[in-house]
C-alpha cells in the first residue's frame, strides 16, 4: 500500500454543545479518486473545513505528506498542495475570470512548482481551457452564469496545482451533460497525479467517478470502501432511505 | 508604463511644479495647494487599505497627527532638520498602523474599523494632555530663517517637499495596485476566505497594507506644522481629515490610485472654492451632499463609471 498523502485521524469538531464530528479517521492515498457522501448536515463540509484549515479541530490529528499540518493556517496548507473548491461559489467579483486564476497561481502554485511570472497567463489560459471557460477569461467573474461560477471554483482550485483538490460539490445546479463535463475534467486530474476528494449528492456522478467512498452520517464514519460494497452496506441504506 | 517610468514622470512633473511654484508670490496659492496636496497624499493613503484591501480606517485624523505631533516633539527636543521629521514621522505613523492591524485584522469584519476611531480619540486625550508638545494650548514651531536652494520663503520649500511626498504616495500605490502584493490585497477585499484558501496570506497582507497606509499618512502630517507655524489638537485631529480621506477616493474611484488623486484635486479643490467664495463653515456639507450624490448614482466613483462605460461600448 502507497504511503498515505492525507492522513485524517481520530478528529472530533465541536460547535458549542454540538459534536459535528465525531473521531473521524480518513485516508486519501496519492492519486486517489475518493467519493465523501452523507445526508444533509452529516458534516462533510466541516471536514473539509478541517482538512482545508479555514476550521480548527479541536481533537485529532491532520497529516500531509506525512507532515502534521493541525496548526497551519488554509494558505500554507494550500501551498502545500491541498487546494479545494467552495460549495457556494466565491470568486473575486473584481476581478476578470483570468485574473481569478492569477491569484492561486502566484500565491499558492509558485511556491511548489517552477513556475515563471511571464507564463502566469498562459498558464491561467490553459487551465481556463480545460474547464471550458476560456472565451469568458476577460469577463468580470461577478457577472457569470451560476454554472460559469461553479467552473471558475474548480478552474481556480486546480489553478493552485494541488496534489490534493478537494471538490465541494462542484455539480450541484448542473444539467446531467455539464455533470459528465466536469467528471471528465476531475477524472483527467488522475492523470496528472493529482487525488481527488469528491462531495456530491450526485450519486450518479459520485459512483462513476470514485475508486472508494466514504459515508458520513451525523459526525461519524460509517462506511468506507470500494463503491459497490458502500452503497450495498445496510447501515448506508438505513441512513439515507431510513428504516 | 512601468513602475520605473511612472515614478520618473511622477518626480520630474513634481520638481517642475516646484521649480515653476517659486516664481509665485501670491501667500494664498500655497495655502490652498498646500491643503490640496495633503489631501492628495491622506486620500491615496488611505486607498492603499480602504480601497485596494477592503478595510475601512475611520481614524485617518489619528495617524495624520500622528506624524503633526512626531515634528512638534522631535522640534521641541532637539530643532530636528526637517528630513528627520519626515522620516521619523512616517515611522512611527507606520508603527501604529502596524500595531493596531495586528490586533484588530486578526478578526474580519468591522473590528479595525472601530479601533481606527478608538484609536484618534485615545490620541487626542493623550496629546491634550502632553505637554512637551504644547497640550491644548497647542504648539508653536517657527520656520527657520534660512531657506535651502535659493528659495524666497520657508513655505515655498514646504509646497515643495509636499509636491514630492504627494509623488512618492503615488509612486506607492500605483506599484503596490500592480503587483503580486496588489492582487492578494484585492482577493482579500473580494472574498478573504476564498484568497486564503488560494494561498494568499490574509493576515500578514493586511497588516503590511495597513501599515503602508498609515506610514504614508503620517508622512503626510510631518510638514504640517512648519505650514501653519502652529499646531493645537483639534485642527491636528480634525474630522475633516478623516472625512476628507475617505469621501475623496470613494469619489474618484476606490479600484486604482488615481482615483483618490481626482477625488483629491476635485474636492479639495471644490473646498478652497467655496472657502474664499462663501464660508469654510460650508466644506463638510459639499464633502456630504456629493457623498449622497455619489453613492447614489455612482457607487464605484469617477473612474468606476467611466470604466463602466468603456465596457458598455466595447460590448
């Protein structure tokens, strides 16, 4: 088994009385295509706000690379390679589609990656490319389209040149061949290496896409394995069918 | 152009206006030039983190001051040169921005915008109250009778010296706008979340944008006294300064330095107008009534809507 890239164990986040989650262990290995699912308010955003460190996690503990990362504040962990995409579009509204990209180009991918200022654009272009946003990269962001917006998350999250992207549903909105577009482009990352962590209520997209997949349910881990078996396991059904 | 060249043309177009300024004998163009290129340099100073970061500074009066009262000490103690002033009053202005950014930007939000205002009336109390510079009887600092480089009075060397600080806050904020450091700031000022997550280093900007910004006001405030001859707290800590630094870039446009330098020249020149024509008493209330005029009908300032319409035609 390769050496984990992120290594998630035993952390517990509380707001106040309440424990949104519970002891959670998770494991992305490099590479790794993993699919996160759960109900409603499970707390699969407020793991990837651990993960991501724009949240603090009370107990536990976050590795990357083999690094303890539990104290970094989101920009160094997003320079080390852990980037995500936000569930609720939030791109610089003053800025163009292109210069959205500029920021986690020279912010975040320079400091891991040889990268010269003079190729920034083209760079930020060829990503822009591979989203399908490249005829609106000198349109304001703050006029797109919600489908426009959702690309330009991903397009800025991949911009970081992440070995880790986090998508937080990325497909919420989106019609059934827009979905297919954006499995395409997250699939492609495997290619270049990059691990994937998937949250989407799309099963259709989650399934297709995820070599394994984890399930939250109200702070805890209760399943994780190859999809299949996921999805087959009682304690899932019972959790998003009811009994 | 690059930041070389603008800062060329900017000092070469500031000695020229100083060169030219001594032929004029007229007392009262150095009084209404001096004010309007005070306000050149609070306005761009302030933008640096009002406009540029998103983080609005109530207490521009404070650091202007600031730098006021650095000259009225370092006069008192030792009859300090005035270069010495300028750079000693710009420091410490810098380090009580820097200081009050890092206790207050920690949080988002509204926190350094009420410290700010905290801030210039702490420092009004502690200065009425000081006498070594004066208290609230106020400060009197005499010009020296020599004048350097041949110039006729004292004051043509402050317009001077005015015109080239007013160049160099420029010269600053047109650099800081197109660099690496400019784009964080405005990713900040956009969603500071979503920057922090793109690896820009939210806290750490927004004190240094901070700092810079209060540096250059109390850069500002360090001629102040050798124009008036003499500094009292309330016209050192007037609101003016405070509304004037904010009104004048949200005039001319927030998104790029020269907007508070039109808002600048347009107001303040607006303000002498009416402060010859009719009564100074009036100043505040134009400030106001264009504000509301402004903010209703063009939200982002001047070039904000001349932006806007070049846009529209392209489209």
């Amino acid at each position: 088994m390769a050496e984990a890239l992120l290594e998630v164990r035993g952390v517990t986040k509380r707001f106040g009385g309440f424990t949104a989650l519970e002891k959670v262990d998770f494991l992305v290995r490099p590479g790794e295509r993993v699919g996160l699912i759960g109900p409603n308010g499970s707390g699969k955003s407020t793991l990837v706000n651990c993960i991501a460190g724009t949240l603090r996690n009370e107990e536990g503990s976050i590795r990357f690379e083999g690094r303890d990362i539990g104290g970094h504040p989101a920009h160094r962990r997003t320079r080390l390679g852990l980037a995500r995409s936000f569930q609720i579009p939030k791109p610089f509204g003053s800025m163009t589609v292109l210069d959205n990209l500029c920021v986690p180009l020279l912010y975040a991918a320079r400091t891991h990656e040889e990268l010269a200022r003079s190729r920034i654009v083209e760079e930020a272009t060829h990503i822009l490319e591979q989203v399908g946003l490249a005829d609106r990269a000198r349109a304001m962001s703050g006029g797109l389209t919600q489908v426009d917006m959702r690309k330009l998350e991903l397009a800025r999250a991949m911009a970081a040149k992440p070995k880790l992207l986090i998508s937080d549903e990325a497909m919420a909105g989106l019609s059934a061949s827009e979905v297919d577009d954006v499995l395409a482009l997250l699939s492609g990352l495997k290619e270049q290496g990059v691990a994937v962590i998937m949250i989407e209520h799309v099963m259709r997209a989650v399934m297709k896409f995820s070599e394994r997949i984890a399930v939250l349910v109200a702070g805890r881990k209760i399943a994780d394995g190859d999809p299949q078996s996921v999805v087959g396991n009682a304690e899932v059904v019972r959790a998003y069918l009811g009994e | 152009m690059s930041n070389k060249a603008f800062a060329a043309v900017a000092f070469v177009v500031a000695l020229a206006l100083a060169v030219a300024s001594q032929l004029i004998t007229n007392e009262y163009f150095f009084t209404a030039g001096y004010t309007v290129l005070l306000f050149v340099i609070l306005a761009t100073a302030w933008n640096i983190l009002g406009g540029y970061t998103g983080y609005v500074n109530f207490g521009s009066a404070a650091f202007f001051a600031i730098g006021a009262y650095t000259t009225v000490a370092l006069y008192n103690a030792f009859k300090a040169p005035l270069a010495v002033m300028i750079v000693s009053g710009t420091l410490v202005a810098g380090l009580a921005g820097l200081g009050l950014g890092y206790l207050t930007l920690r949080l988002r939000g509204v926190f350094f915008a009420i410290a700010s205002l905290a801030l210039a009336v702490v420092l009004y109390v502690f200065v009425v109250n000081w006498d070594f510079v004066g208290g609230a009887r106020g400060a009197y600092i005499l010009q020296p009778r020599e004048v350097p480089f041949g110039m006729p009075r004292y004051i043509h060397l402050i317009y001077s010296v005015q015109l080239l600080m007013a160049a160099l806050a420029l010269v600053v904020a047109r650099a800081t706008e197109r660099s690496t450091l400019g784009r964080g700031l405005a990713a900040i000022r956009d969603d500071e979340l979503a920057a922090e997550c793109s690896g820009v280093p939210t806290l750490r900007l927004k004190i240094f944008s901070a700092m810079m910004s209060c540096a250059l006001m109390g850069m500002a405030g360090t001629t102040f006294p050798y124009y008036l001859s003499y500094v009292e707290p309330s016209s050192a800590f007037s609101l003016s300064y405070a509304v004037n630094s904010i009104a004048m870039p949200l005039i001319g446009g927030m998104m790029s330095w020269i907007g508070p330098l039109i808002g600048a020249v347009l107001l303040g020149t607006v303000q002498q107008l009416v402060q010859v024509t009719v009564s100074s008493a009036w100043n505040l209330l134009i400030v106001g009534a264009l504000l509301v005029l402004f903010v209703t009908l063009a939200p982002n300032g001047i070039m904000g809507w001349v932006e806007a319409r070049r846009r529209r035609k392209e489209h």
